[in-house]
C-alpha cells in the first residue's frame, strides 16, 4: 500500500494505533545484549506459552531494540501496566505469564530494585537509570518491533516527512535545521544546518545522502542500538536531508560486524519502499529518492568521511586532503552529505516538534541531547540518552549507579579511542562540545568508558595506542609511524625499562602526531597520550622513577604476595592458580613462589580475606 | 587566478595548484619525499606540512603543501620555527626505519637532526607511494599497491606473488627515494625486477642478504654529527 497525501498517513496511524491500544503487549529485548544474554529463548518461551494458553490473540508478543540497562538483561517490560523485570530467564516465563498476564500481579524478585532505598521499583521511569535521562532519539526502542513499519507509524512515523513535503520548501527545512543548533553527533560537531546548505548550494545533478554507521570505538555501541533498534527514524531524517540539498540517492554505510543491524536495516527498506516512502514522487512531491546499504569491511578509518567515500566506492579506506569537502566533491565526485546515524535520527524529531524546542536544551553551544554507551567499571551498563550540559558526575554516579561494592572511580574515558582520559576532579565538566575539547577530550561518538582504582592509567594510554596502530590506514608518517613508536615507548615505561628522556620523546612525539598527521584518526591519536600525560603524570613518574605501577596492573613491575597474618590457610588460591606457584597446608599461611607466577591475579580475586596484595 | 601570501610575499597563481607549487614558483624550498611533478599528489610523508591561517585572527592549521589547493588570500608560512619542530621529529622517525638512504641522511643535515632516539627498524622503505603510482598513472600497470595497513603496511604485489602485469620496466625504482640500486636485469628470479632488496622491488624476502649488509642499530650516526 503506498502513501500519497499527509492525510491518509494520518488515517493509518489512527488506526494502527487504535488496533494497539487497548491490549497487554509484553515486550522482550533483542538488543545484541539481552540476545546474548539469552532473550530469545524467552521469547520462545512465552510464544509457546501465549499460544498453548490461547492467549495470542489478546496479548500482543513483541522482540524489540535496545532498553538500554544491558547490565541487567534479559529484559521485558509490559505494557500498559509498564512493569520492568530484569535478569529474566526462560525458566521465568511461565510464572510471568501466569501471575502478571492472567492474574495482574507483580513478581516482585524479578523487579529491579532502587539503588538507594533498596526498594523494588515497577517501572522503568521509577529507576534513576532512567529517570535522569531524557530520551529523544531512543523515545521508541525498546518500545517498537523494529522489523514492523506499522509499528513505527503509530507512533507518529514518518509525520515529519508528510510535513515536510507538503508544507516546508528545502530552504525551510533548512533553516530549521540551522536554528534548532543540531550539531554532527559522529564527533567533531560540524552544524548540521551549515553543512545542508552549502551541499544545497553545492553544484552538480546527482547529489547524495549518506549515513555513517562506521561506529568502530572499542565499547560503543550508540548507532548499532538505533540501527537495530528504530531504523525508520534514520530512513526518514535522510529523506528529509535529501529534500534538503535536492539529493537523489541515500548510502547508508554500516559494519558487516553489525549483521542484526544490516538485516533489520533491509527489512525496514523494504517496507519504507512498500509503503511509498522511498521510490518515485514521495507523498506526491517530485522527489525520487532512494537509499541502499553498503557494508564496510570493519577499518575504524572508514568512519572517517572521505576514506568512507572511498569505501563507497569501492576502493581502500584511505582519507585524502579536505578541501575539497564532501559538500563539493563527495561519492563519485558529486556533493554529498554524509552524517552520523544519531544525527539523521534527530532530523524527524526536529521538524516534528520544532527548533525552539530542540534548541531549548542543552547548553548555548550544543544543544539537544547525546546517547552514550556506559562502559567499564560501573553498576548500570548501557544505553543512555542524556541532555547535553550535564556533567560527568551526574552521569557516572547518577545514572551509572556509582563504581561496584568497594572500589573507587578514578576516571573516564570519553571519546573512543581518540578522546581522553579525565579524572575525578574534572566531573563536574558539563558534557558539551566545548568544554571537552578544552579539557582534552572530544565528544567523539559518544563511548563512555570509566575506569576504576585498579586502573593503571600507562596502560590505559597503551592498549587505546595500540588499537589505534592497527587500526591507522598507514598512509601518513607521523600516523603509521608515531602511532607505532608512542607504542613501543608505552611499552617501554609498562615494563619499567624507560628513562626521564623518554617521557619528554613520548610527549614531543605525541604533540607533532597531532600537529602534521593528514586526517582525523591521526589528529587526535595522541590524546590518549596527552590527556593522561596531563591529569595522571604522578602515574607515569611511578613507573620511570621508581619502576612502580601504581594501580598494580603492570606485570613486570608487580608481585603478588600474600599477607601472613591475613591469611586464613582455606586453600581456597592453591587450585586455581594455573602455574601451581602457591604452596601451603590447610590452616597455614600460603606462600606465592615469585619464579613460577604468571601475574594472572586470580588469587587475588578468589581470596576471600584480602590476604593476597599487590607490591 | 588566485592570489595568496607565502611568507609575506604576494604571488598569483592559476585556480587548483597546490601550494607546494606555487611555493616552487616562487623559488621557496620546501622539503618532500613523496611529491612527483609527473604523479598525483599523495600527501603521506608530511615533510612538506607549511603552516596556514593568519595568526592575528586565530589559530593556524598545519597542512601538506602538495595536496591543499591555494585559497583566495591564503597566508602560508614555510619555515616557522613549529614547523622546523614538526619536520625534526618526522625525519627523526623516518630515519629510524630507513638509516641509509643518502636523501633522507641529506635531509637529516639539512634539519640538524643529530640523533635518532628510536630504536632503529630498517625498513629500506618509507611507504611514500610513489611507485605505486608510477606504476599505475605512468606505466599504466598497477601491478603493486598497498597491501595491509598501519603499522604492517607494506608494498608489494597482489597476494606477493609475481606479478602478470609487471612489465620490469623499473619505473618503481626510478622514483624511488630511498632506493639506490638498479634493477639487476628481466632473468632476476624476483617477481618485480632484481634482487635490490628496495621494497620497491618486491619482495625484500626475509633471509636474503641484505644488499647493503645494514641491519638495525640504534645508535645511527647521522651526517650531521659525523661532520662535525
């Protein structure tokens, strides 16, 4: 069936949505977090469950994307009701069938429980995972089946693009656009508005459209969960972009390591295309645009705009001189837009609810809001949207959930790997553009990894250095091989062997990376180096001075001791050690043989008196 | 016809030429190793980074003169003192994979580069490119390119093995900048062209003698310090 007039979209939503409204809908997670965790055996479950009860017909079943608090998956909620169980397994099915489907009532041991008061909480919004964020972009996951348009569209899909054709000239669109503040959520924060314009102006007959889902950071995962997720929302903010610039063809460029993403992108093509909202005359208007999948072959590089172009087009993921800008000379030399999956899923909401709106949240230079993925040593791992202008601290303690039982956060890692480190004392940095880069740091594409007391900051700067000399295409110098020698001199000051000099060679090398080094990737390669140098120097002194790791994470410069008096002889660290370097007889203080440890550490973590120490 | 400032002086050049060569034509010398008036301009060895913006309104940007096309009242400074910072530190590191080349040696006088503080890895090769692109925008061949990529990034042949298209017309090894040595004849058993052990003529094999008898030390003199 396809759409023609603004009307008859209406119309369809009313209906879709009173067909929705008035039954129970238990809705399961396929985020690739609760999917590894399990979430599809529950869905079999309760499909083999609501059928042999008879109940499919009154209760709506739907395998939706992301809710965001991975940490605690499987989840299900269930509407309308909004109860939120978590950690649920197969085997907890028929009890959630039976008590809360039949009966209505709650099973309390799989409710979440509040972090403060201990309480159990019903609801998502009751938890202050979710109470501090404010969901814009991700209003819908975890809310849709994702493989389903209709579901989209009784939400309100694609009314932004009805609106949008029949009412709004390009021009409005972007002026919209330029007033609402949206900045490029990939990273660098180009004004979304600006960059439509001069594509709009650029010259040339086939203009594109493109989508960058190249979301390659080590912990994030912001653009796959959207993709999987809702991915009507990108197809229709680039539908609006092409109206924007005049552009007739629309690439959306995502990892083959995302393959749920890619297959439910496919879906969502064809249905779009089914419906009318991709092909010929869209909504009536003259605009014929269609968008097809390209898939990467995982360079981190690639997600860089011009060696994405030459993906695109075939060739290695190299990244040449800008100017010229993909605005002027994008895919097959014709202007191109080219922006991140987060930002053309803002587009709808935009024009939907208007700039005013947008603009009035954040700060005065970035407005809207930021998904971050929470990673690392933190209570609530997992998606969140928060508004721009809040700072560290509200969103690693707040909504985090703080550090695990008894350890402490030392800092966090924003930014991927060529953001930065910055440590406590600076979380009361708003999160906006500006101030990150400031502080060292960029927005990047927004993964967020804390790190803990048991952090050694060295070695932090070393493994992101290490990703990045893998993953530097090679083309340049400074970025093939600073990336390599900033390693080795990492290594270097890891194992205990670097001098005074070195550090001084690693700081110089760091800042001529960043100064000469042709694309992004390399610019900002050092600032794992950099930001770590500044904020944790002590760390790095430790270990040239006095040949101390500090954080007790550096092999070649730790043994693992046990303390006597603590040490309760219960045998408990004898077996696991794989290298049998333990010793020691029941009820007697246990002795660690330094010629046989690996430095593994388990017995640290199975000890249960704290009798094993770090020196 | 675009007019920009290099150093201070006004000059006028044609719309879409780089600023390394309307620099050139103004007789100001700035260093390169992966630039080829006969090639495209590449960008990869950054010795040619030249120093853009206006200082008094901002900022200044380093960017590789061969590839950034000249800007209507551009200002350009070739030889400031962040830069001379910028080229030490790269011939530094190009030194310590490449220690014999004779113009990278020339190069490291030029600069009073006096040490290299790396440990040496020689590598014969810097991974400029340009005889992958002799190879295919003059001799019309590609039959090498890259192959990898970061720090494992090598030139070399499809699958290292010899190639179907090579012609052995030693075009590689023409512009080559760190190789010295010619091509030893059509009857070396190399998939290439000799046995020179350049990367340009593929494959520098591991377990080959080496044609120069170099191997890594990181202690290199370089012809600064020995002429003094």
């Amino acid at each position: 069936m396809k759409i023609r007039t603004g009307e008859q979209l209406l119309m369809l939503e009313r209906e879709l949505r009173m067909a929705h409204d008035h039954k129970p809908c238990v809705r399961v997670c396929g985020g690739t977090g609760c999917r590894a965790r399990g979430s599809e055996d529950v869905l079999a479950r309760f499909q083999e469950l609501l059928e042999r009860k008879e109940l499919g017909g009154s209760i709506e079943l739907k395998f939706t994307g992301c809710h965001g608090l991975c940490e605690r998956g499987p989840l299900v909620s269930i509407a309308p009701s909004e109860i939120f169980y978590q950690s649920v397994e197969a085997d907890d099915v028929a009890a959630i069938v039976e008590e809360t489907l039949e009966h209505d009532r709650v099973i309390e041991r799989l409710l979440a429980s509040d972090p403060v008061t201990g309480t159990r909480v019903r609801r998502e919004q009751e938890l202050p995972f979710y109470r501090r964020q404010h969901r814009i972009v991700l209003r819908l996951n975890g809310v849709i089946d994702p493989t389903d348009i209709r579901e989209y569209l009784a939400f309100g899909g694609y009314r932004a693009l009805a609106k949008t054709l029949e009412n709004l000239t390009p021009e409005e669109v972007i002026e919209i656009m330029e007033r609402s503040g949206l900045r490029g959520r990939g990273g660098a924060g180009f004004p979304t508005g600006k960059k439509w314009r001069l594509a709009r102006a650029a010259k040339g007959t086939t203009k594109y459209v493109v989508c960058n889902g190249d979301e390659g950071d080590p912990g994030a995962f912001m653009d796959r969960s959207l993709l999987e997720g809702n991915p009507h929302s990108v197809l229709e903010g680039m539908i609006i972009g092409a109206y924007a610039i005049g552009a007739t063809r629309g690439i959306i460029y995502v990892r083959e390591e995302y393959p749920l993403a890619v297959g439910t992108l496919q879906v969502a093509l064809e249905q779009a295309r089914e419906y009318g909202f991709l092909g010929k005359a869209i909504f009536g208007s003259p605009l014929s645009f269609d968008i097809e999948i390209v898939r990467g072959a995982g360079a981190f590089v690639a997600g860089e705009e011009t060696a994405l172009i030459a993906a695109v087009e075939g060739r290695v993921s190299e990244p040449r001189q800008r100017p010229p800008y993909p605005v002027e000379r994008g895919v097959w030399g014709c202007p191109t837009v080219i922006n991140n999956v987060e930002t053309w899923a803002n587009v709808p909401v935009i024009i939907e609810r208007g700039p005013e709106w947008f603009a009035s949240l954040g700060t005065a230079t970035s407005k809207g809001t930021k998904i971050f993925s929470l990673v690392g040593k933190i209570r609530n791992t997992g998606l969140v949207e928060i508004p721009m202008g809040m700072t560290v601290r509200e969103l690693v303690e707040e909504i985090g959930g703080g550090p695990p039982p008894s350890r402490e956060i030392k800092a966090v890692q924003i930014g991927g790997p060529s953001g930065g480190c910055l440590p406590k004392d600076l979380f009361d940095l708003p999160i906006d553009y500006e101030s990150l880069v400031e502080a060292g740091a960029m927005m990047g594409s927004g993964g967020l990894i804390v790190m803990d007391d048991r952090t050694c900051m060295v070695d932090v700067a070393r493994y992101f250095m290490d990703f990045l000399r893998d993953e530097s295409c090679g083309k340049c110098l400074p970025c093939r091989e600073g990336t390599n020698r900033m390693y080795e001199l990492l290594t270097r000051i890891c194992e205990g062997r670097a001098t005074e000099s070195d550090l001084d060679l690693l700081e110089e090398l760091a800042q001529v990376v960043k100064e000469t080094s042709l694309c992004g990737l390399g610019q900002t390669a050092s600032n794992p180096v950099l930001t770590t140098l500044r904020y944790f120097r002590p760390e790095y002194e430790a270990h040239v001075r006095e040949r101390r790791c500090p954080a007790g994470v550096c092999k070649a410069l730790i043994h693992y001791v046990i303390a006597a008096d603590r040490c309760t002889g219960c045998l408990a660290c004898v077996s696991p050690c794989p290298s049998q370097a333990i010793t020691g007889q029941l009820k007697q203080p246990h002795v660690i043989d330094q010629s046989r440890c690996l430095k593994c550490g388990l017995c640290l973590e199975v000890c249960q008196f704290g009798a094993v120490e770090v020196v | 016809m675009t007019r920009l400032f290099i150093n201070g002086m006004e000059t006028e050049v044609p719309e879409g030429t780089s600023v390394l060569e309307a620099a050139q034509g103004l007789g100001v010398e700035i260093p390169t190793l992966c630039f080829h008036p006969g090639l495209s301009a590449y960008g990869a060895c950054r010795l040619c980074v030249v120093e853009i913006g206006d200082l008094r309104s901002g900022p200044t940007r380093l960017v590789s003169a061969c590839t950034y096309p000249v800007q209507e009242g551009l200002r350009v400074r070739t030889h400031s003192a962040r830069l001379e910072r910028a080229r030490r530190m790269l011939i530094e590191l190009l030194l310590s994979i490449c220690p014999s080349s004779k113009r990278i040696q020339d190069l490291a006088a030029e600069y009073q580069v006096e040490r290299v503080r790396f440990p040496v890895r020689d590598e014969r090769c810097i991974l400029c490119g340009l005889c992958v692109r002799m190879c295919a925008e003059q001799m019309m061949a590609r039959a090498i390119g890259f192959a990898h990529r970061g720090y494992r990034r090598k030139v070399t042949t499809p699958f290292d093995l010899r190639s179907e298209v090579c012609r052995l017309c030693g075009g590689c090894l023409y512009v080559c900048p760190v190789c010295e040595l010619r091509c030893q004849g059509p009857e070396a058993p190399d998939p290439v062209c000799g046995s020179c052990q350049a990367p340009t003529c593929l494959p520098a094999r591991e377990g080959l003698p080496g044609a120069w008898g170099v191997t890594g030390n990181s202690s290199v003199q370089t012809k600064a310090r020995r002429g003094r």
